[in-house]
C-alpha cells in the first residue's frame, strides 16, 4: 500500500475545509475543526492560505461561549468562477458561475443544422465560451474550471 504525498492529504484537507465553510454558510475555525476532524493547526493555515489566495473571506465575528469572539468564515463568491457548457441539438448554452454556484452571465448560441463535425462543434463551443466571457467582461485568467455536458450515451 503506498505512503499518501503530504500534497495529496493537503488537497483533501483543502476540499473538506471549502466543502464544510460551503454547507454551513458561515463557521468558525474551531466548528470546522470539529466538523471535520482536522486539528486546530490544519485548519488554522489552510484557511489562511484560502483566505490569502481570496477564496475564503472573514465575515464578523460570532457568539463567545466564553474567551473572545470566533471570527466567522465564509466563502468569497468571487474567488473563483467556472464555466458551464450544456450542448443540445438546437444550441450551446453556456454559463458563467461564481464560487457560490450563483449564475453571473449566460449566452446561448444557436446550432442550425442538424449535423456538425467534432471539429465544427469543437469550434462552436469555443465560440459560444469566447462570446459569453466577452459579454460578461471576463478574462481567461478569471475561470478555474469548464464542464461540458453532453446528453446521450
């Protein structure tokens, strides 16, 4: 069995922080250490980490159950943004989402034939990205991530 690479179990540690701050909302660094099981130190510079890379954002502070107030954490919707392609046989609709999954920007391109190449189509949807970021006035530097969703077997 091999050895986990520290920058695997730093990868997994990352996503259980981010998935927990996402289904809470807002929490503090101590409710997500007990959460996830992480120790307090792992959480700590995670979320400093996610907070200077711009992902994480520090809200107000919450109750004391006694010592000072916990800062509470929550997701910054525009720390990241994805991109979302749906082909259909009539169009490709593209969306723009933020790192809250709330949509930004839209575009649908038309498709008028019933039958394109994969090169045609590979084409179209790099045209209907093109289109949608330029409206949005996005830049390819602001996307982390595209998903294509293609219906059928």
């Amino acid at each position: 069995m091999p050895v986990a690479n520290r920058d695997l179990i730093r990868a997994i540690n990352r996503f259980e922080i981010l998935h927990t701050i996402r289904t809470s909302g807002r929490i503090s660094r101590v409710d997500i250490a007990k959460t996830t099981g992480l120790s307090q130190a792992s959480v700590t510079g995670i979320t400093a980490d996610l907070i200077h890379e711009g992902m994480l954002i520090e809200k107000e502070a919450g109750e004391s159950i006694g010592g000072r107030r916990p800062m509470l954490l929550a997701l910054n919707p525009n720390g990241a943004f994805a991109l979302g392609v749906y082909l259909s046989i009539y169009q490709i609709s593209v969306v723009i989402v933020n790192f809250e999954a709330a949509i930004v920007a839209t575009y649908v391109f038309p498709l008028d034939e019933l039958y394109y190449s994969p090169e045609d189509i590979a084409d179209r949807i790099a045209q209907a990205i093109h289109a949608c970021m330029w409206q949005a006035n996005f830049s390819k530097e602001q996307i982390s991530g595209i998903g294509i969703t293609v219906p059928g077997l």
